[in-house]
C-alpha cells in the first residue's frame, strides 16, 4: 500500500505545474515538467501580441533606446553591496524554476549549499509551512516562489540604489513564465523515448531512494507520455518542436542583435530564459533546438559568463 501511495503522489508530483509564481505562490514547484498544470494556464501566444509593445516602439527614438541601454547595463551585474553568510537552496534539480534561481546565484558568484527535496516525502523542507521549491534561505530567511525569490536578491544586492527595470525586461521576464515553460512538458516528453531519457535524468539526479528511482523512471515516463498528448490539446500545439523553436526564435529576434536582452551583459530576463532552457539543454529536445534555431550563440555566451557554479557542497 505504501509503494502505491508513494507512485500516486510522484504521479501527482510530476504532473503538477512547475509555475514560477506567475500569479501567486500557491502554484510554485515541482519536477521538470512545468506545463503540466491544468488551472489558470494562459494560451501560447507571441508575447509582442500578447504582453503589450515591444522592440522597436519602446525604442522608438535613438535618445531613448541609448537611455534604456544604459539602464539595462547598469544593472545587469548587481554591485557587491549584500554578501550574506549563508545561503541555501532546497530544490529539484531538474526543476526549471530551481534552474532559474541558481542561474541568478551563479552569475552573481552568491555561494549557496544546496538540499535536495525527495519529491515524495519532502522530508527535507517539513520545518516549512511552504511545500514546494524552490525555496531559498538567506542567513535565516526564507523567500519562496522564484520569481519573488530573484526579485528579493536583486534588490537586496542593489540595496539604495537598486535599478527599476525596462519594460522590456519584465515583458521577457512574464514571457518565461507564461510561455516559455509551458512548450517544455510536450517536447521532453513527446516519445515514449524521450519521456524515459527525460526521466532518466530527472531520477539519476533527484533524492529518490533506490526502489523510487526504478518506479519513478518507468512509471513516470509513462505516465508524462500520456500527459503531454493532453497537454499539446491544452495549449493548442499541433507541432511540439514548432512550438519549442517558434519560442527560441522569438527570444533570438528580442535580441536584435545584442549579445543579450540586457546589452553587453546579461539581465534578469536573460538569466530566467537560460535557468529554465538549462534542464533541457543536453536532453534531445534541447539539442534539437539549438540545432535546429539560431539561439545556440547566445546559449553558449550564457555557459562563458555565468561559469563556474558557486555551488559549495
């Protein structure tokens, strides 16, 4: 009775949205599979169609397009103003929103002990009232949800004199939570093939015991196959890697030709799309992405900046 208690709740796990706190920290968490919510997901839809003027009307005269730039470069590396003593995040590691929060310490060079949350028991976060990851102490506090989570380090690493920012940067910020997540689940999961390379992964990398591994590995796959076809009909995807390149592309154009959203260094925008693309990346579907669309250069300028983990444990 236990195994099968234990297989429903991974199922539920695996199945649960993975949203980065889009409108409340309730839908914060989980695995890899960050499109697997069926409550309040929005259509995909082209964030210069749906999220407002972008590009070129907010740049729309040269005297504000340099003023911007320069706001967008002045805070793309955040000052060592705030150097905590201890930090600690308690995660998944193929979550894309705990991707999304290391990618911020990793590039501020913040080191930070991780835990890793056994997805079933969640033994290793029962002292917190929130159930989900990421979550992340700081000398004593807890901040949740991971966009709030990076909102919070941002300002507290800016201190004073903390930089509002673009609206470019928070249309490509809400584009990675709304959208961007959301094309994962059908492509890492569209073959029988893939959900088991996916979950292969998920498993050699996640705190399960032996007997979970196996379960989770087999029965996961096979579970998340039959979610994606569901998923696909959810967001009205007739072509999982169309609209997995559809997404690249749109982030490359965003670009228009700077080496990152936030100038000659990366911004917050910058650093969600890399958090979230990480998990994926060396997974078929993120080879075949970078393969198949213009977005590995800027891929691979991320990989030189960040660098090294500052990872201690």
């Amino acid at each position: 009775m236990r195994r099968v208690n234990g297989l429903a709740s991974l199922r539920s796990i695996v199945t649960a949205a993975a949203n980065g706190g889009i409108s409340s920290a309730s839908t914060q968490h989980r695995l890899i599979p960050p499109a697997a919510n069926f409550h309040s997901l929005r259509q995909i839809t082209n964030p210069s169609a749906s999220r407002g003027v972008s590009g070129a009307v907010l740049f729309s005269t040269a005297a504000a397009a340099a003023s911007t730039t320069l706001t967008q470069e002045s805070h793309a590396k955040a000052p060592p103003n705030f150097a905590p003593k201890e930090v600690t995040l308690y995660q998944y590691e193929a979550c894309p929103f705990c991707n999304k929060v290391k990618a911020f310490l990793d590039y501020n060079k913040i080191p930070y002990k991780v835990v890793e949350v056994n997805p079933i028991s969640k033994k290793e976060i029962k002292w917190s009232e929130y159930k989900k990851v990421p979550i992340l102490t700081v000398d004593g506090e807890q901040m949740v949800n991971s966009s709030d989570i990076i909102k919070q380090m941002y300002q507290k690493l800016q201190g004073e004199d903390t930089v509002p920012l673009s609206e470019e940067e928070k249309e490509w910020l809400g584009w990675v939570d709304d959208h961007l997540v959301h094309v994962l689940s059908p492509n890492i999961y569209r073959s029988a093939s893939e959900a088991l390379e996916s979950f292969d992964y998920i498993t050699t990398n996640g705190n399960f015991s032996f007997t979970e591994r196996l379960v989770a590995k087999y029965s996961g796959a096979a579970a998340m196959y039959f979610v994606s076809k569901k998923l696909k009909k959810k967001y009205n995807i007739t072509d999982e890697r169309k609209a997995l390149y559809d997404a690249a592309e749109a982030w490359v154009d965003a670009l228009k030709g700077r080496e990152y959203l936030g100038g000659s260094q990366p911004n917050l925008a910058d650093l969600a799309v890399y958090g979230v693309l990480r998990p994926i990346r060396y997974l078929r579907s993120g080879k075949d992405m970078v393969e198949n669309t213009h977005i590995g250069d800027w891929y691979a300028r991320m990989e030189g900046i960040i660098g090294k983990s500052a990872r201690i444990n």
